[in-house]
C-alpha cells in the first residue's frame, strides 16, 4: 500500500517537472519571438529613417544641380544687342534685299525711315502693272501704305512672314500678285480678239479666280453653245485648277466629248491661247468641208 503511495507520488512528481520543463521552454520560446519581434521593429524603424535620409540627400542633390544649371545659363547667356545694332542689321538686310530682287522684278531703294518696294508683275514676257509698298523698319517691321489690291490677301501675308523673314513676304506677295495679272490677262485679251465666238459677256470676280462664259463652237456647218466655269483653286497660280465645260443636253455625243477635251485644254493651256487652238481647229474643218472630194482613178 505505502509501496504505491510512493510510486504515485512519484509519478506525480515526474509529471509535474514534465510541465515545468514544457513551461520553461515555451517560456524561452516567447522571450526569443518577443526579441525577434522587437529586433525587427528596430530594423524597420531604422530602414524608415535611412529612406528618408535618402529622399532628403536626393532632394538635396536636384536642387544643387538646378543651381548649377542655371548659374550655367546666366554665365553663357549671350547679351542682347542693343538697339542700334538691330537697326543696323535691319538696314544691311534691306540692301541685300533690294539686290537680291533687282532681277526678280522686284526692287526698291532705301527711305530714312526703312524701304519702299516696287513689285513688278508679267505674264508670258508681256509687263503688266506694278505695285508699291512703303515699310518701316522701327520701332518694328510694318508697311506704312501700299497699292496693293484689296482682294489680295496682304495683311495675312505680312503677319505670316513680314516679322520673320521680309524676303519670303516679298517672294509670296509677288507670287500672289503675279497670278492675279496673268489670270486678269488671259481674261482681256480673250474678250478682246474672240468676242465674236463669245455668246454674252465673260463674268468674273475681283480677284479673276471665277470665270464663267459661253461661247460658240462650230461643227459640220453648224454652230453650238458651250458654257464654260473655270476655277483658279491656286491662288498663286494661272492656270484653272477645275475647268467645266457643258453643252446642250439634246447635243450629239460628238460635242459632249469635244467639250470634254475643251475642259482638258483650258487645265492646261492659257486661256486666249486655248481660244487660238479652237479657231484653228474650226478653220482647218471648214477648209475640208469646202474642198470638193478627189474623183477616184
């Protein structure tokens, strides 16, 4: 009886210095997480603080290399020229200009206060009219007045390139303007050498960039009404970007094709001298219809 007293103390005793052992390292188990836990917010708390001694270096660094930059522009930033040498770079590039353009049809000649200009227009070697144009040079780059055309479009010109580049605004103002004389040539001399083929008078606008006309064509013996729009799309151009021309709509098939070749012409030709190939056509149609047919052998 004492015997087994004794063993289940025993057995009591062994058991509980089972727990206490099993106590004691759950014990050190949790010291060593609560360290590890502890030493990894220490590292966390440090990697905070080297990013943002990062950021603050990197920050540091960007600002003194835009010092740098800009105390680099202010040391290799050119001084503006004063106003006497932009009044004199004005003046030599007008006298280059007014060379330059001397055996262009335009030219011009000094003034105190900058240049006046004198543009020259022709068509096909036959000198038409000229225009004028007074520009000042200061305080900046202006025309003082002109005798340019209302219709032709100056102020859009001069706002494109008079400022930058006073040598391209003559080139395209002369352009402009040299158009217009040929389209308004062409126009005269077909009213003055074949009114009698036109059937009414020849309508245009200001600008000769619209034409609408009717006029007579010959055939077989008989005489035939086209009518004629042509457009001038280019403004710099003398030539019809679109040329319509339309017969009666009972003609034969034979005329709807010549006013076809007609509209083919005028695209590609001047306008009297198209006119010139008409006639000769028409004459050279009559000289067969009149010469008897040859007897066979």
């Amino acid at each position: 009886m004492e015997e087994r007293k004794a063993y289940s103390r025993d057995g009591v005793l062994a058991h509980l210095e089972v727990l206490e052992a099993q106590a004691h390292e759950l014990a050190l188990k949790q010291e060593e997480k609560e360290q590890q836990e502890e030493k990894l917010a220490g590292l966390k708390g440090r990697v905070q603080e080297l990013r943002a001694q990062r950021d603050e270096l990197r920050a540091k660094l960007e600002l003194q290399q835009k010092r740098l930059l800009e105390e680099e522009a202010v040391e290799t930033a050119p001084e503006p020229p004063s106003a006497q040498d932009v009044l004199e770079w004005k003046i030599k590039s007008l006298k280059a200009l007014l060379q330059l353009f001397y055996l262009t049809g335009i030219s011009g000649k000094l003034t105190k206060r900058g240049a006046c200009f004198c543009i020259s227009t022709a068509y096909e070697g036959t000198y038409l009219e000229c225009y004028h144009l007074d520009v000042l040079t200061k305080p900046e780059v202006q025309i003082q007045r002109h005798s340019v055309p209302a219709f032709i479009p100056l102020e859009q010109i001069a706002g494109k390139h008079l400022q930058t580049d006073v040598r391209r605004f003559l080139s395209v103002l002369s352009a402009h303007l040299n158009a217009y004389a040929g389209r308004r040539y062409q126009a005269d001399r077909l009213q003055e050498r074949f009114s009698d083929l036109l059937g009414g008078t020849l309508q245009r606008n200001s600008l000769c960039n619209l034409l609408l006309f009717n006029y007579n064509v010959t055939r077989d013996g008989g005489s035939f009404l086209f009518t004629a729009k042509l457009l001038y799309g280019d403004p710099c151009g003398s030539l019809p970007t679109e040329a319509v021309v339309s017969c009666a709509p009972n003609a034969p098939a034979a005329l709807a094709a010549m006013a076809a070749a007609h509209s083919d012409v005028f695209r590609r030709v001047a306008l009297h001298k198209a006119f010139d190939s008409f006639s000769r056509a028409a004459e050279t149609q009559d000289e067969a219809l009149r010469s008897p047919p040859s007897s066979p052998q």
